[in-house]
DNA sequence: CTATTGATGGTC
DNA sequence: ACCATCAATAGG
C-alpha cells in the first residue's frame, strides 16, 4: 500500500523539507472518508487523475491539506500526509505534525494544487522502505461520519517521531 | 439565494 | 471544549 510505502520519505517543497512520518490512505469513491464518495467535483477532480500529483485543498476556512494522488488514471485515491520531521529549510523548532501544520511549514497552498510530484518544485524523494517494527497503523483521524469506513487501519506512522499528528492520534509519546 | 459542514489547530 | 473562518455542497 502506497501510505505505508511512503513513509521515511522526503516531501520537498523549494528549500523547504522534511521526512514523511505519517499518513493516511483514501481508497477510492466506495470508501466512504474519502472526498470522492461524494461524486466528481471541480474540487476533488484531480482524485481521478494520473497518480504522482498534488491533491491540495482547502479546510476549516483557514486549513491546506496535502494528498498525492496515487491512483491510475480514473481510479480515485490518494494518501493525505499528517505529519513530517524538519529535515531542511526550515526555522528551528518549526512542528509539521499535523496535516495543515505541515502544509504551512513548507508553504503548501492551492497554488501547489496538481503539481507534479516528480518534475516539480513540490516533490517527493524517495528513500529506503522502513523496518517493520518501527511502522505501527491504526484508524484514521477525523472520519468518525464513514461509518464502517471509519474504523478501517488506514493511518500508518513511524512510532515514536516527534512528526506524529497529536491531534487526536495516538501513540505513547512520553516513553521516558 | 441561505444554511450546513468539514481528512484542523490553537486557545480557553 | 470551543472558536476561527470559508469553499463546496445541499436545500429552497
């Protein structure tokens, strides 16, 4: 699966960077979480698309969240990145450990929106897969309306990073 | 046209 | 636990 996969990964934006440590997989318009369940709109068309883009949008009125579409062509998935670890460019002490955190921290707005994951000046650098131990999965974050679908492990994080969404996450962050 | 609602984060 | 703040929907 692509959010496991994706974790360890570089997410690079200009000078800005930092190390995938959490995400979340969306699977397609019967998965009732994701944006596409709803149907095709001017918003989430590019769910649909090639996968290696940026899917960008805009939340809470005052939130930008990232997803890499991940999908061939006509398929609609994509996997929203929760949390990364500053790796470069970046003010000292800067959190990316929540989706709209991280958009802002590396300066990911809807004028990123469909960027090519690749080719761009948004992109994602690859990076050797991580052991098994460290990789933990549970629930995803704020789909509790998904029914079923709510409940699905589709949320991967490195355990223990400090990149991890505390939001509503879980994870035992004061192992002394 | 108006009302509702989020794949959130910061503050109270 | 509550609020900020708005685009995309659903409904009239």
């Amino acid at each position: 699966m692509v959010a496991r996969a994706l974790l360890g990964k570089v997410l690079v934006h200009g000078r800005r960077a930092g190390r995938i440590v959490e995400t979340e997989a969306y699977v397609g318009t019967h998965d009732l979480a994701c944006h596409a369940a709803r149907g095709r709109t001017r918003r989430n068309a590019l769910l649909w698309g090639p996968p290696g883009r940026a899917y960008v949008y805009f939340i809470y009125g005052m939130h930008w969240c990232f997803n890499a579409v991940t999908s061939k062509e006509g398929v609609a998935s994509a996997v929203l990145v929760r949390g990364l670890e500053p790796l470069a460019g970046l003010p000292p002490g800067t959190r990316l450990d929540g989706p709209a955190l991280l958009c802002r921290g590396l300066g990911i707005t809807g004028a990123q929106n469909g960027l090519d994951l690749v080719h761009s000046s948004l992109r994602i650098l690859d990076a050797p897969a991580l052991r098994r131990g460290s990789v933990a999965r549970g629930p995803r974050i704020g789909v509790d309306y998904a029914g079923e679908w709510a409940a699905a492990p589709l949320r991967f994080w490195v355990v223990g990073s400090s990149g991890v969404s505390r939001g509503s996450g879980r994870q035992p962050r004061s192992v002394r």
